[in-house]
C-alpha cells in the first residue's frame, strides 16, 4: 500500500522536477523588479593594509551610478560591524584597515548591472601594506603580525576548546604497547555550489517593511540576525520577510551573512528601491566562508595484536580574519569530538586552539555537519597507520575494533551517546560487493610486476541532527524544527517547514513522510518552505539535519492530526474513539475492518460535519526538539590504479555501503550518496585553496580550483543497511553529507596502500601527481 | 618576484645620477606612460600601461624615493593598482664611476603583483615582469648614452 | 540579415565601429529584435533583454557550462559570446525543449532517472545532451562523459545524469523506430 | 564578469578585416572563436577599443588537401576533430582538438586563434612545430607564408604584423610511413596543460626515421621545439635507447615554471615521460599501428 500512496520507503519520482526541467526554476538571480538597482562590490587586492584613501569620484562621475558606499558611511547607521554566527563580529567594510583579500572596501549602486561593474573598475583605492600572517601555527606564536588589533586580547588566539580525560589518556599512551602519530593537514576548500551567493532586497517606505530574496539555508535565523544588525534602523523582525527562492546548492556556505546582503540591504533603505547585488564566482571562492583548514597531530595507542585503547589529537583551526564558522554556540570545533568514530576508545582528549590570519573570514560545513569529515578522516588514515604499524590487514583491523552492534546505544568517551550501529554488516557488504579478497590477490599479481594498485577502506560514524535543544543553540537560538499540516475539505494537505531544501528534494520526501503518516496520495501533498511570513519557525537546512529534526516534526505534527481524525472518525462511524483503529491508511472499527473512514472522509468531516464542541478544520504544528543526535555509519572501499610515469591516481572502483536508517525515498537517498562521493573525490584529489606569503590567494577561480567533471569520476556502486534510529519517529538518520564524511579517507587509504611495501606511512590531501611522483623517485619506481 | 643586474654605462655618474633622480627623465623609460604628476622631488605620480601581450593593467603609481644619498645610491618604492589588482616595486640603485666618462650601475628591484593580475596571469608574471624590468633598465642605459643633444 | 549600425557614439574619439546595436535573433522559434550594448554577454541577452531565465550564471572563466544554449544548432558556453555575434542565428534554451505541451525525451529522462538535485546546472547539461544525441543517437557511457565534461555539477555526482540521457536516447530511438517519422 | 565596453565592427571579408585592424592605431583585436579572448576581456585584463568581428569573413572556413593541407584559420577545433580527411591521415591533429578545454569551448575556438594568441599554454602550436607547418598572413600589402618555426616570438607575441591577420595553416603532406602523436597531461577535462608533446615520425622502408619532429606545450615562454632530441631519432632505427635519449634530451629542452599545476622538477619529468610514450605512439602509427 505504502507505494500507492507514494509513503515512506517508495522511490517517488521529484515533484519539484517540473519547474527546474523546463528552465522555470526561481533562483535568486531571477527576481526581477520594477525600478531595481544594481550593487557591485570593490574588493582589496591586499591581505592586510591601511585604507589611506578611497576615491570615489571617477566612478560618481559614471552616468547610471548613483552612490558608491564605503566604511566611512556605514558607521552613523552603525552598520560597519556585524555580528558572526560564533559570537565574534566580522566587518561588512573596513573602516581603515583591510584583513584579507578580496574583502569588501566599497560598494557602488547602480541602474545596470554592467554600469555597476564599470563604477567599481573606476574606484581608486590608496592603500599602505601591511606584515601578512598566513600561517595559523606562527600567527599563535608570540610577536606573530597582529590580525585584529580591534579586540582587547592582543594576540590570535581565538578560543581553546577540549573534551575527554587528560589525565586518563596520558597514562593510557604511556603504557601503551604500541602508539601510532600523524600529522595531518586538512586543506582549506570551498563548497562552490554552481549558484553563487546573491540578494534582491526591497525596502517599501511606505510601511516600512522589507522583503529580501536571498541565497541562505536558514531564512528564520538570518531574519533574525537582520532585525539584531538593523533593528535601530526600525527593521524590526515582524517588518522583515526573508524568502530564500530555489537554491543552486548550499552544502553550508549559504548560512553565513555575508557583507553583501547587509550592504544590499543598506543601499534598498537608503534608495528606496530593489536592489540586486549577485556575486562572480571569482568573489565567491575568494571572500565567501571556506571550509576544513584544520592542522592535525593525531596519536592511537594499541595493544600488539591491534586492540585500539585510546586516542589523543590536538588541532590548530584556522579561522581566517574572523571566527565566522556556523556551529553550534558552544561547540566552536564544531562535532569534532565524533573523532573516536567506529571505535571503543576507552580513554580519548581532543584538544583544537582557533587562530586568526589574515584570510577570508569562515570555517563552515562543504556537506560535512561540523567538523564531522575532519573527524572520520583523522580516525580512518589513523586506523591504517596502525594496521601498517603492526603490520595487519586494515579490514581485519576494523572488523577486531569495531563497537559492537549489542553496545548501542553506546556512550563514547568523548561523551556522545551513539543511537544505533552495525558496523560489521557494512564492512562485510562492501568487501563481498566489491570482491575484496580477489583484489588482494590482483594487487599482489600487479605488485609482482611492479604497477601500482591500492585498495583503500574507510568505516565512518557520522554524527547528524542538531540538535537537542539542552545542548544545542545558534546565536541563543535553540535548534528545534518544525512543521505545520493543514488538510483540506477536499482531503488535499498543504506542509510548511522550517527547514528549506537547496537540491535535497524536500517537496517529495516530506510529503512522503505526511502520505505515510494520513494515508493520503503523495500527489495530494504540497510541500512549501523558506519563506518566513509563512513557514513556521526553524534553524534551516545544513549538517543533514532536516530529515532527522524537521522530519520528526513532519510525523508528530501528522500524529496529532491523526489523534484529532481518529475523534472524528469515531464521530462518523458512531463508535467509541477506543474501539477504532489506524490500520492500512484507514480508521476501521476494532474487529470490523469494513466500517472505516478514510482521512480524505474525515478531512471533509473536519470542515461540515464535526463532532459539536469540538473545532473545526484539521490542521496541527509541531516544533520537535530532538532527544539526541542520529549516527548513520557505512563502508567504503576504493580501488586505485597509479601511473608510474605521471603520477597520476584514477579510482577505478568505489563501493560505497551506506546506513542512514529508515529510509524515505531510495532514489534520492542513492542521488544524495553520488553527489557526496564526488565532493568526497573532490578534496581528496582535486581541491585545495593556498595562499602564498603575501596572503594572495592561489586557485581563487574554477581555472584553478578543480571541481571534478564526469570524466574525473567513477562510476559509483552504492548498497546500503537498515539501522533504525531507535529515538527518531520514523528511524531516519539523515544522509546528505554521509558520503562527503567518508569519501576522502578511503580514496587516501587506497594511495598509500598503493605504495605501503615501500614504507609510505601517509600522504596529505589533495594527492596531486606530483606528490605521488616525488615519492615514487624517491623510492626509485618511477617510471 | 627579485631582480637584479648591474650595467655599464658610458655615461659620468653625476648625468647618471641626476637622470635617474628626475622624475621628468627616468619616467621617460617607464612602461607606456599616460601621464605623470610630480608632487615634489622625491615624490610623483605617474600612470603606466604595463603587461604581457594582449594583457595589460593600466597603473596608477604613486612613487617616492625612499633613499637619496648623493652621488651613488638611491632607492625608489612605487606603489600602485589597477581594477582588482595591485603591484609594489621597490628597487636599490648603486652607482660607481668606472671612470670620468663611465658608469657601473648595480641594480635590485622586488617586484610584488597581487590581485586579479597575479591569479589569472599566474604563470605568465615571472616572464613579464623580469621582461619590463630589463626594458626599463636597457633604456636608462640608451637614454644616457645617446649623445647628449644641444 | 539587416546589419543597421546604430548611430555611432561620438565619443571625441574616431570612431570605426558600435557601441550600441539592433540585433535580430530567433530564440527558441521566436524572433526578436532587440538594441544591445556591443559587449553585452549572449547569457545577460537572453535572460535580461529576453527574459528567458532558465539559462544560468554559475562562473566567470568559461568553465561550467551552466549557461549552455545551441547557437545555430551547437552548444556553446552563452557566458563567453557576444550577443551582437549572435545578430541573424537561432538560439535554442531550455524553454525550448517542451514542444506544444510534451516534454523533450531528455527532460523526461532527467526526471525518470533522478537526473537533477538543485537544478541550477540542468538547463546547461540538457542542451549539451540534445546536441550530443542530434548528433549521435546512441553514446556510450565514455562518449557521455565526454560530452558533458564541458558541465559542472556539484549535487549529482554525474551517474544518474549519465542514466538520464540514455534514457533519452533509448526513448529517441523507440519513438523513431516505432513510428515511421 | 562585465567586459568594459568597446566598439564593435564586422569585418565583410578580409581586406575589410585588415583595414579595420590597421586604422584601429594598434588598440583594435580580432573577435575569431573568442574562447581565450573574452575571458581576458571579462576580467578586464585586456581592453581592446575595437573588436574586429571576422566570424562572417568567406574563405577562411575550409578544409582541402592539394598536395599540402590547407585549413583556413576559422575552422572551429570541434569541425577539425570530425573532419574525414584529418581523421584518416593527420590522427595527431585530433589528438590534438581533441584536449583543447572542453566539447562546448571547442564549438567555437578556432585552431587560426590557437596560433595567433601563441600562448604557450595552447595545444596547436607544438603540433605544428612537430609537423613543420607554417601559417599564411595576410596584411595590406599581400600574403606571405611563415614557416612555424619563425611565427612564434614571444608570450602572446607572433610574427604578425599589426595589421595582419592570419588566413590559412598549411601542412605539408605526410608520406607514407608516417605517424604523429599528441600527448597532454592535465590536471582535469579543460585544463591548460601541465605538460604537452607532439611528436611527427616518418620512416623509410627500412624502418628507419627519416624525419623527427617533436615540439613541447607550456615548456617556456612560446611552444618549444626539442631540435636536439629530434637530432637522436634522425636517422636511427629507433629502439628503446634511442627513444629513452630522445625523451631526456626533449626534457632537457623544456624550461617549466613552478605554478598550481606543479613544481617545475616534476614538469621537467613528465616532458620526459610524455616524449617516450608520444614517440612510441607516433612509430606504430606509422608503421600502420593504430
């Protein structure tokens, strides 16, 4: 039955598809209206310097635009700060003194888009450099370049964070019978949605409401931000609508509130018109919030024969010129802490210092929760140094290791409470799917005759949902979500949430959650989202977040409409509410499946025929505050090919083995693992942002920062089990950034089990040809 | 990006030294000049077209000489950006008198280029920028040299 | 084609050329006559002057492909061509692949095989698989890939593209081997 | 993203074309396929007061074989990978168009555009040296035909008058036992090359290489020819020492710089990695191999 009506576990084909098949999608970009104006943006080409002079007359001079805007005049409106999600403050235009390139200097507002363009070319920036620091490591060192002389603490050192037992860790390494260390560097990249980021805000002075059009995850909260940065401008948030349209993809770089918006917000006030401000792609890797750049030395204590007793990792985070990372309040490093992973770490401390430079400001998700691909990377390249230490077969090594399914819900050292596992079914699944013995003995043949094959595993534990509102906040703001159902006469429901989609196909899954839940036909379900004068309040959509806590929303709030129907029913087939039962998406009285009501019969009930004392209509809210997080886990295995000529790494295999829980749509769940894998491939061969000496950025454009096409991407196996969550109303778990978690270290595995027998311990990511090509000299099996 | 040379010049260095220190005269062997605006004799402005072929940046440099010790030794920063892109030059000149008619001149320049200009043209700013340093060393050299005209 | 020179712009300087110019242009069957700024971009043409929005923006260095349309039946990257080039040719956009009410194969495939997430580079790589299967019925995976190596997508990870678009092929060669066309 | 504006003409035909580029006092550019131009004019990074739009000019659109093969400089790279005669008898001409940036770009890139901008990062240029070709310019006082060796001066800098346009790349025809091989390494589809060699190979019945030629993409300031690992094959029959040599000394050639696409000591390698497996290509070509 669960498929007619299109309910919880069918492959629903994408209601959403309709409009974006036929180009009559409404992006940001495609808001159009009468009198709009134009914002573009002066960027500095210095990463640390004194604004001396802005001159702005050549560009006033061009017919067409009609005000440039700079820090000088943001500071009556009190506009030139703004706060950051990570209760820090970021500039929206420097006041004198520029902290990276590409930040915004000047803003000019015009009545084209190519006259805008024309007034920022026409901007002269006087500026006096200044001592640049880059790297995070000497920018912690005293008489380090100071970064942010606006603060009272003179240094960089943004917070210390750390969890678990100091103590009881030393000793566990001291006596430890085997101890394995790496340092692993974690590289800054860039989400780089093919949409950049953009906003049409519109002022109306007359009642002096403002509706903004913008590119953001979580139209509530930035609502929110906007009235706290603007309120003494009389944007107070009830005169505030955020809609955020159809998204080009977000994976955490549309939460930030970037300088743009609050100037485009600036200029609508002052103009009284529309204004657009859309940004390049060049301007979008450059300024806005990159991801990862996490320096890592990670240590695992053993026994000989592998049994793993605990885990100790410090990490130095590099914030950029402003902590402007979107975690949780009081989690600055994000869910780093899941870094134990697959595995019953007895003893375990982790320990991450924040620090300035003189970068773009950030530090948010690329599809990976909080910090959670930082996390499963370090465990699973540290799980293969040891089976390299002792010598074992890295899938044994696991297998020995792994939480046992009995232990869940399990309580990790670093104090999370896993809900559900079954990592031993999932590592058996991937080696059986991908044939893991015979590569073994292909590699062995190969190796014989000198080419280069490596096989590479990663068992992840993702950590998901936030969160439970005792723990979990934004800017004091709990992190529940909601869902509010209104069923019609004609037995048709309309759903509003407080999340909002950017591609994960919230349109159909929801409405399949709500098609399980009333037994009405997923076609009779629409599902809207992102806009704040309608939706219902909630922390959006980032960190695999909406299935797990919007979802348990969706079911409860369809719940209470059920409570309500069942009366009704009761009602109509004249028996006590006792006697009738909810049983193949009907309510049949006890024992008589023949009498029984359909929710599309009580629905019309609801609004002509309901009980006397009791309301009319069917419709129920339900804002759910999550009792834990979901842990969804899989297997990967890749399979790598390496060319001893060039250097070159191909993956020739990927099987990916998923378990996300109950899952609602399979082919959404299989199209979300395929896009994860690749941003998985991505970082691991492709992408990486540096930055040389004088803070200038190398790869700030799609020239240079590598996205991979399909040539540069396997065809990828994917298989998946069922672990139930055992607190979430429907079992799911979420799954959007599952592949992006675990991706990275299976392919890293692979390369260094590649070139293991010549003693390579470990290689930093992205694996260029070059990297491989050095040690392949090195080890003289070039070719 | 370092430069560095030393040259030869037929040419006595107190002509060597007041051509170099005249705005009106070294700026005729910058990059394509538009215009020049000198603010006093140790500081100008003056606005270069420079680049790589169909890649050119047009310059608005502010320059001051940092360092003026008569006869022999001076060092000039100049300091200036286009839409996106910016470009530092700091360059050590070192005169010697070979002779009554003849001078060595050592030279150092650090050139940083950064924005826009630095990011697509990358690869290509070793190449340019090491081509215009020795074009406007070449043609000091040349000016000085040329017979000296009534 | 009528190549009418607007009224030279006397900006002092000699003038051998436009600066502003009428252009005639048929966009999805529809002809259009429409003055432009010499260097307005092909993509700003059709989604500002045109208003045809489903063609999108998504680099600034000829490498998505996201705002792929056919210029004369050839897909061409619409960010990285004038529109006065494109003065007396016919361009094909998104819009105008559903022909009288009935979805094009390859839009059906995209949606039956799951093809798109957030949307933003569908457009883009549904013109790209119209060429690639005008001009070769029936690709193989590689040939595909190939095809569409000129599209970023960041969402899909390419397979379920790549099942779309056989899916169109499959659907292309039965309608045309089921009914003498 | 927004060029800064320029005026605009369309060139009726060559002469046209020429007369425009030579009244335009230097500042004017030619508008072929656009796909390494309109970047640069993007970023505002070359600003060319007029646009010379020679798109619609006759005669530079062709593909004919007299002796000679003659393209005519507008020929797009996609129409040169499908041409039938290209196919059959120049395969390193499609190994070539094949790696130029991506399937859409080649839609409207041109191999005469190619050549003209001489950026050392293109692909054509090496080929060309390695097939020993040459360009027709035309210019207002007439044609006149440039070996390759001498078309290439500089970064962005050719042997091209101001005012001369570049109309038709001539290549002289293979004879038999011939075979030719392009090989580029790149870091994804549609990157410059980290490293590129063409390699042109013809022997005689004995086997043995009559002629060698081998040129070598972003290897210094302008496409490179290895002369001295061209000297190694001459006239040997090649086997696995001779190429090995050769491989080194087209290496040796090769002047990289460090960028993001690696340092210069790897570059330097894969010159030699790439130069050993073009010429094995290019030898089992012309033997008849594929």
């Amino acid at each position: 039955m669960a498929t007619e009506i299109g309910g919880i576990g069918s492959s629903v084909k994408r209601k959403e598809d309709a409009r974006f098949i036929r180009g009559r999608g409404n992006y940001v970009d495609d808001v159009k209206l009468p009198g709009m104006l134009y914002l573009d943006i002066a960027r500095s080409p210095y990463a640390h310097a004194r604004i001396k002079n802005i001159d702005t007359s050549k560009a006033l001079a061009i017919p067409g635009v009609l005000a440039v805007i700079t820090g000088k005049d943001l500071v009556p409106l009190k506009l030139e700060w703004m706060p950051t999600l990570m209760s820090d403050r970021q500039m929206v235009l420097p006041t004198d003194t520029v902290l990276y390139q590409a930040q915004e200097v000047a803003a000019v507002v015009a009545t084209e888009r190519y006259i805008a363009a024309d007034g920022v070319a026409a901007i002269e920036v006087e500026y006096e450099p200044l001592p640049v620091v880059v790297d995070p490591i000497k920018a912690l060192q005293p008489g380090a370049t100071l970064v942010r002389e606006d603060r009272e603490q003179k240094d960089n050192h943004i917070w210390h964070w750390e969890v678990g037992d100091k103590a009881g860790t030393d000793k566990a390494f001291k006596d430890a019978e085997v101890v394995v260390k790496q340092d692993i560097y974690i590289p800054r990249i860039h989400v780089s949605s093919i949409e950049t980021c953009g906003m049409v805000a519109s002022f109306d002075k007359i009642n002096g409401k403002l509706t903004v059009w913008m590119t953001t995850q979580a139209p509530h909260a930035i609502r929110t931000v906007i009235a706290l940065v603007a309120g003494h401008l009389g944007l107070s948030e009830e005169r505030i609508r955020v809609i955020s349209p159809d998204i080009g993809g977000g994976f955490g770089g549309k939460v930030p509130v970037y300088p743009g918006y609050v100037l485009a917000i600036g200029a609508s006030v002052l103009t009284g018109h529309p204004v657009k401000w859309i940004e390049d792609r060049s301007e979008n890797i450059q300024a806005d919030s990159f991801a990862r750049d996490y320096h890592i030395t990670a240590e695992l204590a053993a026994k000989k024969d592998g049994t793993m007793q605990a885990l100790r990792v410090k990490t130095v985070a590099d914030h950029g010129a402003f902590d402007a990372a979107a975690n949780p309040s009081k989690y600055p490093a994000g869910l780093f802490h899941i870094i134990t992973g697959s595995y019953p770490f007895a003893k375990s401390f982790v320990e991450v210092d924040g620090a300035y430079t003189n970068k773009p400001p950030g530090g948010i998700a690329y599809r990976c929760s909080f910090r959670v691909t930082e996390a499963a990377f370090t465990i699973e390249r540290l799980v293969d140094v040891l089976a390299l230490e002792i010598k074992k077969d890295p899938a044994e090594l696991r297998m020995q290791n792994f939480i046992p399914p009995t232990a869940f819900p399990y309580t990790s050292s670093l104090g999370w409470e896993y809900d559900s596992g079954d990592y031993g079914r999932a590592l058996r699944l991937a080696m059986e799917k991908i044939d893991y013995a015979g590569l073994r003995k292909e590699q062995a043949q190969k190796r014989a005759k000198g080419e280069l094959m490596g096989i590479g595993i990663s068992s992840f534990t993702e950590i998901v949902g936030a969160g439970p509102s005792k723990h979990f906040d934004i800017l004091g703001i709990k992190m529940f979500d909601s869902c509010e159902i209104r069923v019609h006469p004609t037995g048709k429901a309309m759903v509003r949430l407080g999340v909002k989609s950017q591609g994960q196909g919230h349109e159909t899954t929801f409405a399949q959650i709500v098609a399980e839940e009333l037994g009405l036909p997923v076609g009779d379900i629409a599902v809207e989202e992102g806009d704040t004068d309608t939706a219902p309040y909630g922390l959006g959509t980032y960190a695999s977040r909406s299935t797990p806590v919007a979802g348990g929303a969706t079911a409860i709030a369809a719940r209470k409409i059920r409570e309500k129907a069942k009366l009704i029913a009761a009602h109509l087939l004249e028996a006590s509410p006792d006697d009738i039962e909810w049983k193949d998406y009907k309510f049949q009285v006890k024992g008589v499946p023949a009498k029984s009501k359909t929710m599309q019969e009580v629905a019309f009930a609801a609004y002509t025929n309901h009980p006397q004392g009791m309301e009319a209509g069917l419709e129920a809210v339900d804002y759910y505050d999550p009792p834990n997080l979901t842990f969804p886990f899989g297997s990967y295995i890749c399979v790598v090919d390496i060319d001893r000529g060039t250097g070159e790494v191909k993956v020739r295999r990927f099987v990916a083995v998923d378990d996300c829980g109950v899952i609602i749509n399979p082919m959404i769940v299989e199209g979300q693992i395929h896009g994860g894998l690749t941003m998985g491939l991505a970082p691991a061969l492709y992408e990486q942002i540096t930055y040389d000496d004088d803070g200038n950025i190398q790869g700030g454009n799609f020239m240079d920062y590598l996205l991979p096409t399909a040539m540069e991407v396997p065809s990828w196996e994917t298989a998946k089990t069922t672990t139930p969550s055992p607190h979430h109303p429907i079992g799911a778990k979420g799954v959007g950034e599952s592949a992006t978690v675990g991706a990275p270290a299976a392919i890293a595995n692979a390369v260094v089990d590649a070139l293991a027998h010549l003693g390579v311990r470990h290689i930093d990511i992205p694996i260029t040809p070059w990297k491989v090509q050095k040690i392949l000299k090195e080890k003289g099996v070039a070719e | 990006m370092r430069f560095e040379g030393t040259l030869d010049i037929a040419a006595p260095r107190d002509r060597v030294w007041s051509f170099l220190t005249d705005p009106k005269q070294v700026t005729t062997c910058a990059p394509d000049v538009q215009s020049l605006d000198v603010t006093d004799p140790r500081h100008f402005k003056v606005v270069v077209r420079a680049g790589v072929g169909p890649i050119k940046g047009t310059f608005s440099m502010n320059v001051e000489f940092t360092e003026l010790v008569e006869p022999g030794h001076a060092i000039v920063l100049a300091r200036g950006q286009a839409p996106g892109s910016a470009v530092e030059l700091r360059s050590t000149m070192d005169l010697a008198a070979l002779d009554g008619t003849r001078t060595t001149m050592k030279w150092a320049s650090d050139v940083t280029v950064s924005g826009m200009i630095q990011q697509v043209g990358a690869r290509l700013m070793q190449g340019a920028a090491d081509k215009i340093t020795q074009q406007v060393f070449s043609c000091i050299k040349a000016k000085l040299e040329a017979p000296v005209t009534a | 084609m009528a190549v009418e020179a607007a009224p030279a712009t006397t900006t002092g300087t000699k003038t051998t050329g436009t600066r502003r110019m009428k252009i005639h242009a048929t966009v999805n069957g529809q002809a259009h006559d429409v003055e432009v700024e010499t260097r307005t971009l092909l993509v700003h043409f059709l989604r500002e002057n045109i208003g045809l929005t489903g063609t999108h923006i998504g680099c600034d260095t000829t490498n998505c492909g996201a705002c792929t349309v056919l210029l004369n039946g050839r897909p061409v990257k619409s960010c990285t061509v004038f529109a006065v080039q494109a003065d007396g040719m016919s361009v094909a956009t998104v819009e105008g692949l559903e022909k009288d009410g009935k979805l094009d194969p390859i839009q059906e495939g995209f949606h039956e095989e799951h093809g798109l997430q957030c949307g933003f580079c569908t457009p883009g790589m549904m013109i790209t698989a119209a060429a690639l299967l005008s001009a070769n019925p029936d690709p193989s995976e590689l040939q595909i890939r190939q095809a569409i190596s000129g599209n970023l997508c960041r969402c899909t990870g390419y397979v379920n593209i790549v099942k779309s678009i056989q899916y169109a092929a499959r659907k292309t060669r039965e309608t045309a081997g089921g009914k003498a066309s | 993203m927004i060029p800064a504006a320029f005026d605009y003409q369309l060139a009726k035909d060559v002469a046209d074309a020429i007369q425009l580029l030579g009244g335009s006092g230097g500042e004017g550019k030619i508008l072929a396929g656009g796909q390494s131009l309109i970047p640069l004019m993007k970023f505002r990074l070359t600003q060319p007061a007029l646009l010379i739009d020679i798109n619609r000019v006759p005669g530079l659109s062709a593909i004919k074989e007299n002796g000679d093969l003659r393209i005519g400089a507008l020929i797009r790279e996609n129409d040169l990978e499908a041409n039938p005669i290209v196919r059959q008898r120049y395969p390193i001409l499609v190994d070539t168009a094949a790696v130029i940036a991506d399937p859409l770009v080649r839609n409207l890139a041109t191999i005469g555009g190619n050549l003209a901008h001489a950026d050392p990062a293109n692909d054509h240029p090496a080929t060309m040296l390695a097939l020993r070709a040459s360009v027709v310019a035309q210019g207002p006082t007439g044609e006149r035909v440039i070996p390759i060796d001498e078309l290439f001066v500089d970064t962005f800098t050719t042997s091209l008058a101001p005012d001369e346009i570049l109309t038709q790349i001539r290549i002289p025809k293979p004879g038999p036992r011939s075979g030719g091989a392009y090989l580029k390494l790149e870091r994804k589809v549609g990157d410059f090359a980290i490293a590129g060699v063409a390699v042109m190979i013809v022997l005689d019945a004995s086997g043995r290489v009559t002629t060698a030629g081998i040129g070598l993409t972003n290897a210094g300031p302008t496409a490179i020819r290895a002369g001295r690992a061209e000297d190694v094959l001459t006239g040997q029959t090649p086997d696995d020492k001779t190429i090995a040599e050769a491989a080194s000394r087209a290496a040796a050639a090769a002047e990289p710089v460090s960028d993001l696409r690696g340092p210069a000591e790897y570059k330097k390698d894969v010159f030699r990695v790439l130069t050993r497996r073009a010429i094995t290509r290019a030898i089992a070509r012309a033997k008849g191999g594929a």
